[in-house]
C-alpha cells in the first residue's frame, strides 16, 4: 500500500513539473507555435444578393410548395415487415443422425432461426384506416406495422393483396387518420408537376419533385404498359410510397425504377391512381376479385416481355 501511495505521489509530482516547465516555455519564448495566433477580422454579409421583389413568385412558389409538402406528410407511413428464416447450423456430424436420419431435426438446438427485416412506405387513403402499399413489400412477411408521421407504431392487417397488379391493401385501428384523395390519373398529362414521399433507405418522410415524364396508353407495345413514369428521385425504400399532384392528391403508387446502380437515375414508375380505386372497391369482394382488363394486361404483357428476352431496358427494379 506504501509502494502504490509513493507511485502515486511520483506520478503526481512529475505532472506537475512537466506543466510547470510547458508555462515557462510558453512565457519565455522557447516553445514554437504556429504562426498567426492573432484574432482574424471578418465581416459577414448583411444583405441578400438578391432583393426579395425581384423573386416574389419564387418565394410564393416555395410557401405553397412548403404548405403541399406539409399537408400531405402525415398521410405517408413507413411500412416495417419482419419473416422469421429458419437456418441449420452444422457443427460436425451427428452419429445418431447419421444413422436414423433427421427424425429429430425439429428438436435439434443446431436448428435456428432469424428476423429478416425490411422496409417500405404507404399511403393512407381512407378514414378507417385503409393503407395502399405495394404486394412485394408485403408478400410473405410474419409481421407488418406502420410507423405515423408523429412517430407513433401500429399493427396492421394485410386486408388483400395481388402479386400482378403488386399492390396490397392494409389496415390500421386509428380514428384519427387523415387519409389522401385518389386523384383521376386519367387526366394526368406528361409534365404535370409531382412530388414523390417515402422512405428511401430507411430515411423517413423524404420529399423529392419533378413531372410526369410518360403517360402509359392502352395500346403501349413496351414494358412501361399503363404506368406512369416520373423522374422525380426514387430509390429503394420508396416501393408503395405515393406520387402527389399539385392538389395533394395520390396520383400513382411507386413501384419500380430503371437503373444500372440500383438507385435513381431519373426514370422511375409509379401504378396509376385508377387502378388503385379499383383495388380498393373490390376491398369487399372476394380477393383478388379486383383486376382492369387494362392492368392485366401491363401484367402478363410485362412478364411476357422479359421472359421472352425482349427487354431492351436494362436495370429495372422493383424498389
């Protein structure tokens, strides 16, 4: 105990000399320290290069943008799902499997299991509660919530889904959604202004803008079919977020991109509004009692497409 006292006054008494001789160093000269110590002046910019009147339609263009984005948030979730995935771990070789099988695999504690999580948006659409999201985010998952714009957590129900149309309809238990209008995507033109909302790697309540690019047409002969495309950014994340016109109507579902990266490189599609409706008129019916000739269509024309080796458009995603 004396021995550890003695080394600590040692250590205590050397600190104090190396400070001491540091000051004198510092206060006689004999430290160098970089030049320019002294305090810089600077004068900040008091004005605006530009003078507000002179940009008076931009700075209303970007309130009611501000008053758009603001009232269309709260009707965006992000969609969280978990699968449990069974794994087999082997450790080396079991005699009695070795000999009688796996009749015991059930019970083996070589046998496990994990939680494969994953994310994606949607859109509330009715006053009960009704969530349209796309069928990929939601397809053979054990457990799906949404997460509000206030940050609150719901369970929700899968009401029905169709993997052709990839769309799917949920349901959460609050009387206090505040759902978005379906708007008539048939009257939607090329150049029609949007803003496209979700979740893009998990980054929540993400805003990006552009214009419709391409109208899908009835007898379209590609793989576009009767999609609307966009070149507003969408990336992975953002499957069965909304496409919102000027009005804050849902205009399409984002579901797909074309991309050599994986991410967006400003060709982007999103399922017409139309369909939508339809989707959710059917919600009563016996599933998947729902589809448009024309939707089918885009569907089996699409698969139809690829599986043939025609697709000339290299890199399309589903996000």
């Amino acid at each position: 105990m004396k021995n550890l006292a003695k080394f600590l006054l040692f250590v205590l008494l050397v600190s104090a000399g190396i400070s001491l001789l540091y000051d004198y160093r510092l206060k006689h000269g004999g430290l160098n320290l970089p030049s320019g110590r002294k305090s810089e002046k600077y004068t900040l910019a008091s004005e605006p290069s530009v003078d507000s009147k002179q940009v008076a339609s931009l700075e209303t263009l970007n309130r009611e943008r501000r008053a758009l984005v603001s009232s269309v948030l709260p009707s965006v979730v992000a969609v969280k799902t978990s699968k449990k995935i069974g794994i087999r771990r082997e450790y080396g070789l079991d005699p009695f499997e070795f000999f009688f099988g796996n009749q015991r695999r059930s019970r083996s504690p070589r046998d496990e299991a994990f939680v494969q999580n994953s994310l994606g948006s949607g859109v509330i659409v009715t006053n009960e509660g009704h969530i349209i999201t796309n069928n990929h985010v939601v397809d053979q998952v054990d457990e799906i919530e949404v997460q509000l714009s206030d940050g609150r957590t719901k369970k929700a129900r899968l009401v029905g889904a169709d993997s052709q149309l990839d769309l799917a309809v949920l349901k959460i238990d609050d009387p206090g959604v505040k759902p978005l209008k379906l708007a008539d995507s048939d009257t939607v033109q090329p150049g029609d202004f949007v803003l496209a909302i979700g979740n893009p790697f998990g980054l929540q309540e993400t805003v990006t803008d552009g214009i419709i690019s391409w109208k899908g047409q009835p007898n379209s002969t590609d793989f576009r079919g009767d999609l609307l495309q966009t070149n507003a950014a969408i990336n992975p994340g953002n499957s069965g977020g909304p496409l919102i016109n000027l009005r804050g109507e849902v205009v399409g579902i984002n579901e797909q991109i074309v991309s050599s990266s994986g991410g967006s490189q400003g060709i982007g599609f999103a399922i017409p509004s139309n369909t939508v409706r339809t989707v959710l008129e059917s919600v009563g019916a016996v599933w998947p009692h729902f589809r448009t000739d024309n939707a089918v269509r885009y569907r089996l024309f699409e698969s139809e497409w690829i599986a043939n080796g025609q697709n000339e458009v290299s890199g399309l995603h589903r996000i």
